[in-house]
C-alpha cells in the first residue's frame, strides 16, 4: 500500500512516452507509454503492419516482435527499406540473389531489434522469449509488438462469445505484462466485417470481439487510394486515456506510404531524410 508521494517514486518507467516521428499523432495527444497496451486496428492490407514496424524501426529503443502475420523475408525486406531509404524492390532483390553485404551495416546496428517468427505462439513461448532478452541484454524490452494478436495461442476455442472472452483475456494478459516488464505492448487487430475494406473512418465499434475496455490506446486506421499507386493512412484515437480520443474515428492524423522505401511521411511536415544512426 502506497502513498501518492511514495507513488513517485516506484512508478519506474511507466508512463514514459517511447520516442516516435509520428508528429501529428503527438498533436492529437497520441503517445505509446511504457507499462501500457495499445490496439493498432485495421482491415486486411490497410497498412497496420507496416505502421507498427515503421515505429519499432524509428523509436530506436529495445524492441521484441512477435511477427506471426509475416514472413522473416518480408520482414527484413521492409524493415531495410524503412532503415536505408532503398527501393524496395531493389532489396527485395538482393535477398532474393543473397546478396545482402551491402545492407549488413545497417541492419547491424538495429542489434536490440529482436524477432518471433512463429505462426501461433502461446503465452508460455511469449515469456521464454521475454527472459531470453533480458538474460542476454540487461533488461526488458521498451517495446513489444505482437501481430496479430488473434495469432496468439490463448488455448479458447469454441463459438463467438468464446472468441470474444479469449481476446478479452488475452488483452488482460498483454496488458499485465507491460505493467510487469515497463515494456509498451503494441498489439496488432482486426475491425468487423463492415469495416473490412478500409476505406472508411473506423470507429471504436469497429473494433473485432469488442476488446476496448482493457487497452488505454486504441488506434484505427482507413485507407485513401488516390488512383496514381498512392496511398494515405488515416490514423483515428478512438480510445486514449492520457489525451484526446474521437471514438467516431472521424478525427484522424494523415501520412502518406511511400511506395519506394515504405516510409510513412506527414503530409504537412517531410520526416527527416534518414534516420540510420551515425
């Protein structure tokens, strides 16, 4: 039991905001807080995978992925545009020719980035992995992303209400280990089937089984194809507990995916032109 003073000082890194580029999120008051859990919710194909791989790239801070949804080719392949700046179809290739030399620098220097390939890992594997790093690096990761979350293992089979109650328990379960770990926990999940094409503002109840109690940042996102193979993620803060939230997901900060290196730059201000350590 803890008084409001002693509460200072055992807080730790909790509540601490991991650093990210995303700079009109930061104007809607959106920040990914340390000890807390966050839904990134999208339709299939919208960009919500390469939004969460694109701040595990640039927050440049401890990063544990459970990648289930992706390949470790597809992976690398965006992961190295984003670092480098480089066609992606030019890397592409050179994994492809195994030829990766000139990209090694690079990479290496993102050594606190850690990957999970599995298809359908349990909480037990979740845990391994998480001691696997603090035994080999000192400490717990500053992020942890997990995609999607309906590729976890929870051992909940059965009709939709035991879905439902599977997520809802899962989401506990994430949200538990952030505040255990001081991680942020970033995960991946799906919209109803109304809202599956993306084109659309998404709003809170939009959101796949329903799970909007347990996390305290929930962000969706929409699509704009401008018919010239461009696109423009909208990224709506239908929940946010520490700031503004519009649960219509009618209020939402704008980045436009370039194609070639699969950065995500504001449509008002350019993102810097590379972000690969000196």
């Amino acid at each position: 039991m803890f008084s409001l003073a002693q509460s200072v000082n055992i807080r730790g890194a909790a509540g601490e905001p991991l650093p990210n580029t995303f700079k009109s999120l930061r104007r809607l008051e959106v920040e990914f807080r340390r000890a807390e859990l966050s839904l990134v919710v999208a339709g299939p194909g919208t960009g919500k995978s390469l939004f969460a791989l694109f701040l595990a790239m640039t927050a440049n801070v401890p990063v544990l992925y459970f990648s289930a949804d992706s390949s470790s080719a597809t992976q690398v392949t965006r992961a190295t545009a984003m670092i480098t700046g480089e066609d992606v179809r030019a890397v592409k290739q050179a994994l492809a020719d195994d030829d990766f030399s000139a990209y090694e620098h690079a990479l290496g220097e993102r050594w606190w980035t850690r990957f999970n390939f599995s298809a359908r890992p349990g909480q037990q594997e979740i845990e391994i992995y998480l001691l696997c790093y603090l035994e080999v690096y000192g400490c717990t990761p500053h992020l942890l992303v997990v995609d999607n979350v309906t590729n976890v293992d929870t051992g909940v089979v059965g009709d939709a209400e035991s879905y439902t109650f599977g997520l809802e328990g899962l989401c506990e379960y994430l949200s538990e280990m952030a505040r255990e770990t001081s991680a942020h926990v970033l995960g991946l999940h799906h919209v109803t089937g109304e809202h599956s094409d993306g084109l659309n503002p998404i709003p809170l109840s939009g959101v796949k089984g329903k799970v909007h109690r347990v996390p305290s940042l929930i962000l969706t996102i929409h699509k704009e194809v401008d018919g010239m193979n461009s696109r423009i993620l909208h990224v709506s803060p239908v929940k946010n507990r520490e700031g503004f939230e519009d649960s219509s997901g009618g209020t939402f900060a704008s980045f436009r995916l370039n194609r070639s290196n699969l950065r995500l730059e504001e449509l008002e201000e350019e993102l810097p032109g590379s972000f690969v350590p000196n």
